[in-house]
C-alpha cells in the first residue's frame, strides 16, 4: 500500500511576493489553513460589487476575461510550485463564483433582500458544486490539466449553481419578498 506525502504550502513569502502566486492564491486567501477554496470564493464578493453594477454583456465579458487571464495565471503558479491544482490556488473559485452569481446581474433583483439571498445563494449552491465535483466537473477535474484544467472545472460548477439560481430569480413573484 502506497501513501503520498501531503503537500506542503509554499511560503508566505513566495506566495505574496510574486505576482503570479499572489493572484493565483486570491491576494492570501490560499493560504488559510482551513477551507481555503471556500476563503477564496469570498474573495469574489467585493469583486462582483465591483463589477455587478455593469450591463450583463459588459459584467460576462470581464467574467471571461478573468477566465483567460486565470487560466495563464493559475497555470504559470502551478508551474513554478510544481504541483498541478495546488489547494492553495483560488483564483479560479473568486472567478466561479462571479459566473454563478451572474444571474443576479442578468435578472437585477429590485428588493435588498432578493439581492441578499441570491448572492448566499449562489455562493452555497457554488461551494456545495465546487466541492462536490458530480460527473463531468470531477471528470474535467481529474482529465484536463495545466490553467485551463485549474479552471474549467469551478467553472462548470459555477454553471451548475447558476442554473438553479437563474431559475429562481426569473420565476420569483412580481412583489414578493
């Protein structure tokens, strides 16, 4: 019977003192020492209020430009820490969580609490994919690899989250909540 050692965390040094690392890790976020993917989706939260006041097209158009940029940027820190998907790399659960709360930006609730909701909503239903990995997200996971790999997967499970949101919000009764 085989055991692989765990992997160590990179330095907090190298991690915030390189730009490659200190953007694949969410800013430090990755480096929590409990749940850092679910520390790193936080991350997203001021992002998406940065962001949630543009148009939809606008507001997808800079989710996929994070998309590209995270695939080189959680590619090339991986590279240079030598292990593929590192827990400690986040950047693409800040850039999942901004495509699973789009339907916030595409439906625009009117009521604070519709707002509220919606975005514990897309965060849960995000981590609970994220984490979770049903076919094909643990699929894509465990058979495409380099930055592309690292992101397509929480990006599935952003889709995965968005759906039932996106339903929810569309659906909602006109004057409730």
């Amino acid at each position: 019977m085989t055991t692989t050692a765990p992997i160590p965390k990179p330095p907090r040094e190298l991690v915030l003192g390189t730009p490659e690392h200190l953007l694949a890790f969410g800013f430090g976020a990755g480096l929590s020492p409990k749940a850092p993917g679910t520390v790193g989706t936080l991350v997203g939260l001021p992002l998406f209020a940065l962001l949630c006041s543009l148009q939809w097209p606008a507001y997808l158009a800079a989710t996929l430009l994070l998309f590209v940029a995270g695939c080189w940027i959680c590619g090339e820190s991986a590279r240079l820490l030598g292990v593929h998907d590192h827990g400690g790399i986040v950047f693409d659960e800040i850039v999942g969580f901004l495509l699973a709360a789009a339907p916030l930006v595409v439906w625009r609730p009117t009521t604070g609490i519709v707002w509220g909701l919606g975005l514990l909503a897309a965060f849960l239903l995000f981590r609970v994919f994220d984490i979770w990995k049903p076919w094909p997200i643990r699929w894509l996971d465990r058979h495409v690899h380099g930055g592309l790999g690292i992101m397509l997967d929480d990006v599935l499970a952003a889709v995965f989250a968005a759906v039932p949101l996106a339903a929810a919000l569309r659906y909602w009764p006109a004057g409730a909540a």
